[in-house]
C-alpha cells in the first residue's frame, strides 16, 4: 500500500444501518480502523487521496453510485463499483445484462410513454407487473389485474418529472409459491440463501413489506444462476431475487444489499465474510 | 449475419432531426435499408429478433441508454452501447472516468446535499461551476459570481425531485478564451474538430445557446487526449467537448452527438464516416 | 367607462380553443372588438391600464386564477374572478362551498397523508373514488375496486412534489345511469343542460374521455340545484356537474367552461349569450 | 351552542410549534379544554359533527387552507378561514388584494412562462426580487444583481413540475434600512409591531434565516395600513409584513402567523389575546 493513504478502508453511507455498523465492527475485529464517511455531509473530490478499499453503503441508489464513481477517480477500489451499483440499481439494465449473460428473465417489455404501454399492455395481457427502473423496497412495483386500474396507473406515471419514473417495465406475473428466493453472493461465492414469504395481503415479498425470512440449502443450479447474475452486473458484493414458477427467473440483483434478516435466516455472519474478503483485498 | 435478422440495421430516435436523416440516407447509399423505430410509440422488447447493429439516437438521454439496453439483450451491437450512453449523460461518471483514466479535468467536487454544497463552495471559491450530473444543451449549467446568487440556486434545486437533479458538481471555472472545442470521434479516430464561440451575453459554448462553429485542425496532443476520452467511456461515436486555457481540459462526452454544425465547420460528412464504418461492423 | 381605458373588453387566454374564437367572434357581431390577451407571451402588469371587463379562458387553472387577480387588481371585472376560478379548480374548495351551502355532494373525506387515506379507506369502503385537489378531464381520477390497486395508487400519488397532488379527495362511488349531467349557468341562469354518456371501458363521463353529449329538458330541482351551486362558488359563468342517483349530487363545478359540445347538444350557442351579458355589465 | 358538539374549540396542526402550544395553554388557562387534531393522521370528513370553533395551524399552506375548507363545510368558524389562508398562502393573490384595496406594493409582475419572465425582467430592470407565488420562510424568494444569475433561476424554475411553481411575481427591490416590518392584526386590532433586522450575507428578514427581532411602537398610519390589509384578504388573525423606504410598502401577509420571536420582541402574548378572542366568539 502507498504510504500516503492514512487510511487503507473506508465506509461510506447515508443513513447508518445495522448492516454498516456489523461491517465496521467486523473490520475492527480483524484490526482495521476504517474511515467513517457520511456522504450528506462531506463534500466527494475527484483525485482526492483515497483510500484503498471503500464501502460503499448509501441507501440511495444515485448517492452510492456517485460516492463509487467519485472514489473510483482517485485509483479506490469500490465495493460494489459504480457500474455494477447502476446496473443493479436502474432495473431496465439489470434485465438487459441477465438476458443478455443467457440468465432466464421474465417475459419483460420496457415502454417509453405512456402511448407503448397501452401496447405492451396488449401484447402481455392481465395479470401483469407494471415497474419503473429506479427505486427500492418494492416501491411503485404494481400488480394489475384490471384495464381500469391500469389507465389510472399510466396517468400517475405521466405525471412524474423524471423520464426514468415515466418508463415503465411491463412483464408477465410469474405465479409463486408465495415466497421468492434471496441468496447473497460475495467474490463468485454464493453466501447462502433465504425464502421471502410475502404477507397475507400484500402480493411483494419485500422484507419492508412485512415478507418473513427463512433460511433453507440453495440447489446447485441456483447456485450457479446466483452467482452468474452477479457476474452479469459485475458485482463483487450483492444480493439477487430469483422467482420460482416452473425453473428459476432472475429479476432483480441489489448492489448495496441489506443483510439483517438474512444474517438471521440464513445463519451466516455476511458482515465477517466482507471483512475477510476486504483483509484479501489489501494484501493483493 | 443470421437468417432470421430481417434487417441488419435499426436507427432508433425519439424527435427526428436532421442528423438522422443524414444517417439514414449514408446508410441508403450504401445499400442499407436500416429499419426505423420511433422509440416513443413502440414497446422495447427484451430478447426480441433484433437488428445486428442498432444506431441509438434518442434526444433524451434515458430514452437513448434504455433503447440501447434492450437491444443488447438480444445480443445487438449499439451505437453506442448503453453503458457508453449513461457513462456519458451522467456528468459525475465522465468525470470519474476521465480521471481514473489520467486525463485532466477542471477541479471538480460532488455534492450531494445542500449542505456539502455549502462545504464545497468554501473548497473551490468564486466564480465557480454548479451543474447537475444530468440534463444536456448546457441546462442548469449556472456560473456563479456571488454568495447571493448561490444560496438562490441552492434552494431551487433542493425543491426538485430526482436526487440526481439534487446533486450538484462544482467546478472551478476555467477562463477559456471565448470559446470551448469540440472534436467527434468515431472508432478511435478524430473526424474533425471545431471551436465553438461563444454568443454575447452568455457564458456557456453551447450551439443550442447561439454559439458560433468554426473549424479548426486540431494539434497532436488534443487528437490523442480526444481518442483516450471517448477509450476512457468505451465510446464507438462520441463528442468531446474540451476547455482550453494553460492547456487542455476534458470537460463532458456526448454518447448521443450532435453533429449538425460539425458538418458544416470542420467539412466533414460525419454521416457518411458512420455508415461506412456500419458496414464494416457488418462485415466482421 | 373611463376615457383612459383603450379596450372595454379583453379575452385572456393560452391555447385559443374553439371556445375563445366564438367568443370573440359573438363579442364582434355586437360591436366589440375585445384586446386579445396570450397569458403565455405577456407579462402582467399589477395596477395597469386594464379593461373594464376580462373573459378568463386559459385553460390551465393557475394560469387563469393569476390573469384574473392581476387584473383584479386594476379594478376590472372578471369573468369568472380569481376567487371563483380557485374555488372550483380545487376540489377541496369546492365541495366545502356546496356542503356549506346546504347542497348534497357524495359522502366525502380528504386526507394530507398516506396514512391517513388508508384510515379514510376502511371509513368509505370499496368501491371508492380517490382524486387529488386539482386537475381537469378527469386526470388522476380513480375509480378503486380493490386494496392492492388503492395501495399502489397511494404509493404513485407519495411520489408527487406538490402538496395539492399529494392530498386525497376519498368519495363513496355513485352508481349513475351510464351519464352524468352538465349544466351551463351565466349570470344565475341555466341556460342548458346536456348528458353526458361515458364510452365503454371508461367509468368516467368526460367529454375529453370519449363521453358523448345528448341535450335534455332540465326539471325545476335540477335548475335550481345548479344555480344555488354557482353562487356557492361566486360563478357568473360556470358549468355544474352534476351526478344522478337516488336523487342529485353535486359534484364539481368548472370555473373556465368548455362548451363546443355543449353547443351542439344542448341547441343553445353560449358564447352569444356570455357576449351580451357582457354588453350588459358594460352599460352598467 | 348546539348540544352535539362535543368540543367547541379545535386545534389543528400538523407539526406543533411553541406557538401551537401557547394557544392550547391559554385556552386552558380560560376554562376551554380544546380537541387536538393531527391533521397527518386524521381522515377529515366533510359535514362532519365538528366543533364551533377552529384554530387552523397547519405549517404547510394547502394542509391549513384544506382543514380550514372541510371544517366549514360543517359550519365551523374557522381562525382563519381557507379564502383567507388561500388569499395569504398564494403571493399573486395577496398582491391582487392589497392592491385592489388601495394599499401600496412594489411595481409587481406576474409572468407564466420564462418567455414573459424576460419581458418583464426589461420592464422592472435591476436589481429585482423573483419570487414563485407559494411558499413560506423566504424560500425561493431571489434577489437578481445580474443577467447571468436570472438566466440560471429561470433555467431552475423551468424544471419544477407545478404551475405555481414555474410562476414568476418579478418585482422592483425595495431598499430598505436593513430590516422590515412585522405586525400582528386579531380582529381588526394591531396586537403591535417589530422590526426584523436581516442578517448579514443574507438579503431577506425572516427570521428563519437569522434576523433579529426588535419591538417598536407603530404610528398611526402604519397600524391603519396593516389593518386595511389584513381586512383585504379577510383575515381575522394574521401577520402583515411591510417594506419601509420612502413610505410604506405592503408585502406579505401571512395567514397561519409564526409569533414565538414576536412575543418576546413585542412583549404582548399573542396566544392569551387569541385564546381571549375564542371566548368573544363562543359567546356570540
């Protein structure tokens, strides 16, 4: 390591999590002091004296992605990059490099006003999953089950500013056994994975939604589809959401992944594996 | 080329303008009927039959990297490719880029809140650059001179909504000599350059703004920093835009260029390079 | 009138609809040649030279409400004034003004949060009707049948800037013939009434929306209804819509009134009548 | 006072404030235990069972101008009613008022678009106030040195979504003795008066942006003026705001008055003077 980095990792975030405060409490224990940078309060500078390894945590998917992109122009190596946090964060992305790694998507359209998605509303038919690119937590992800719900969507849509709320995913409704699949994945090894069993009256499996975790043995084919998705974005440190039917769809991949429930279900200590893959990191 | 691909070329576009009529026509008379979408009235299919090279032209940024992304899936060559397109229209992944890549840029910080804005501002001084990372034709580019002035635009984009619009770059300003360059690159080699000079009354070098181009032959040592920019952002066809002032900076990349004026200053059908250069990716 | 004042009459308006050209033309049959005002292109000037009196007609409410205070503020007479421009262009004003009046609307609730729509939710039940404060043809208006569609709704409407679109207007759904009525009222008379028959696949019955216009005799109770529902609201020209179920509900009132189908189903030429009232008001 | 009412005074807020909790202590203090209502979390239902007298306290202007509209639609008397909030919260609409009343503002222009901005901006010159129709606490409110600076808060306000908001009230600039005016008018009565002296690096009074509040004894046609405005918009409690150069200059009128600084400037306790007031009311 350059002598001039008075740190050799840092940990970057908005709003602190448990998930940061595992990291940083793991990092100590295996004798690493990192930097604590909360992004709102702290101006980034490009080229500024970075250091090594950084850890990247802000919820906000553009306050991660910048805070990566920033570090990334003093030589730091990010975890995730800001690549792999876009590609995971901006949904259009994600679809287009899991289909294009060969990995089985849902039947997915995107439209660009509100004049396509009354034709890909056509050409998926009912029930159907209406999503724009960006956010989390399951938010604005609907379900449609009739035409009149629909054209009240499409008029609330029409009415945001941002050209990425105004594009809508339209895909197929993959029927599950009321649950979806999480699984972690860290350096091409998957973690472990967890069940997401959706709330009565509530069709997303959201853990902020009231989804209920429970930790069970990821077969070897969903092993291996894990762990290429997040190459298909890639993304060293991320969580992805398989959907189960007849065989295994890929839908989403969270570059910034939370962890709390999954650390529970799964019985795994994540925060300790990304330490010891940062420990790795250094002496490379 | 396969079969089932019932036309080798797609130009995708939102608004037509006179660029891709060019394009269009080059690719006629070379024997190319490429296929035209409207991207704002057809549904973007993932891993649909699609085109071996798609021309991606979409005014709006977003329009243009997802209609490129959805093509990708389908295993399309995209000009550019989506990852070139937003690594261009997002202005804090250029500059990250271009300086991890070496090359120099106006002293520039992110900020991510209004409050780190305010830190920054002590950091650079005045006059200095705010912009946000999106938003293209030079909008919201604001070149501030006073304190009074910046509380004002502080508070003005602390009420828009997108976090992207919230974050702001600041910049050091750079005293060009009325004028800033832009060069367009095509598969590593430099078309052209041209200055383009300023209107009175307005700071900014935008030809949307009233600017003035003028061709020029640009010198060894702007040719090779022109060509690792477009590298820096793995853009086939690219803009570049530089400021000159104790030497060159790199300023913004185009992912989607403009290049009507180019045309007429620096006498260069930049239409024509593109198709010919289509057919040779064709060819492959 | 005043020797100062140029014009007597001026019409204000953005998009010229047929509307405006029949009112100008009706103004011109009897002798007045009205100074036409574009509210876009013009800057308007508090305390000026205004005409005695101005015929509001932009068609985007705010737009309205600020050329009639303006001139307002020159002591002008306004058709309709700003007062009544806002009290029907918001919904909350209006329903608070035709409830205060003694008039029946549909059982309704207003909530300024999220939560607070769902309490409103378990008090109206489903079906519901959930609108924000403001916006015309029928925009955002949404007709819910169910939780997972009333919940996606909430989550759009969360994302919206402007407090007004943020607010719910919750009703109880009223079961209509298939129609609803439109009543023109100009200085405390009816002067025709029409149905409007919604379009299949449309539960609303805006003309804007495919809805279809058939003229009818309007009974005492009706009449009555709708004048006692302009003077409400302080409207000297508005149109009244009215909902027909186990009696009459009042619903909204417009405050810059479309006519054109009116015109044709009712037999009654409107812009002729609003022109000679004004002749009226002139010779006061 | 009819028997059903189970409450006779309701306090409406959304976030309490000391000054929401001085109302509440000096009705107490007079025997009147009044309801308290979160209007966040409370569905308000029209022509409800409410009680006869309402404070409406809400910070945001539509939260008050909306719970002061459906507590009249019950027949409530309501401090202050929603014209008046309406009339206060929106600036173009108090500057129509003051001005129609006779009462002095600075030379104002409403422009609706950033094409008549620039027309206006050639009428009023430099420097000038731009300020958008709504919001509180100054916000937005810009003070215009040069032309550079103008084309950047047009830019700015040209992204924001509402109508209200892409308004311009375009404005001379008062030069002031470094502060302004603030009085306080219950029932056509001036409760007294202080000066707000701006803080330095900060063209704007208010006292969330650090001025500094004095009390000083009105004269006799300063204290006419402010109740000729308060009268004006219909206020039965307000704050007047007034610009001193060569005269009196009306402003600002504020219909949810902030009084926490004016107490102790002023040494009059608003609160005990209100709470007196809801007594008169109740006995009427």
């Amino acid at each position: 390591m350059s002598p001039v980095r008075t740190y050799e990792v840092e940990v970057l975030y908005d709003v602190p999590r448990i998930e940061e405060k595992l990291i940083i409490r793991a990092l100590m224990n295996l004798g690493i002091k990192p930097k604590l940078t909360t992004v709102k309060d702290t101006p980034l500078i490009f080229k500024d004296n970075a250091p090594s390894v950084c850890v990247v945590r802000p919820m906000s998917m553009y306050r991660a992605a910048y805070s990566a992109a920033v570090r990334e122009s003093s030589g730091s190596f990010t975890i995730n990059s800001s690549e792999a946090i876009i590609a995971c964060g901006d949904k259009v992305l994600t679809l287009s490099k899991l289909a294009a790694a060969g990995l089985r998507i849902p039947k997915s359209i995107v439209a660009l006003t509100i004049h396509s998605a009354e034709e890909a509303y056509k050409l998926i038919g009912l029930p159907l999953v209406d999503k724009p690119p960006i956010g989390g937590w399951g938010r604005l992800v609907s379900l449609i089950s009739d035409e009149t719900a629909y054209r009240s969507l499409l008029e609330h849509r029409e009415m945001m500013t941002s050209q990425q709320l105004k594009t809508h995913i339209i895909q197929e409704y993959i029927k599950t056994p009321g649950r979806d699949i999480r699984a972690i994945i860290l350096d091409n090894q998957l973690l472990g994975a967890i069940y997401r069993y959706k709330q009565e009256n509530e069709w997303r499996s959201n853990v902020a939604l009231g989804a209920k975790a429970v930790g069970f043995r990821p077969d070897e084919e969903l092993t291996e589809f894990c762990i290429k998705a997040a190459n298909a974005i890639k993304g060293v440190f991320v969580s992805v959401d398989v959907l189960e039917s007849d065989g295994y769809f890929l839908n989403e991949v969270n570059g910034v992944p939370e962890f709390k429930a999954f650390i529970g279900a799964a019985k795994r200590n994540v925060a300790v594996d990304l330490a010891e893959y940062i420990v790795k990191v250094l002496k490379r």
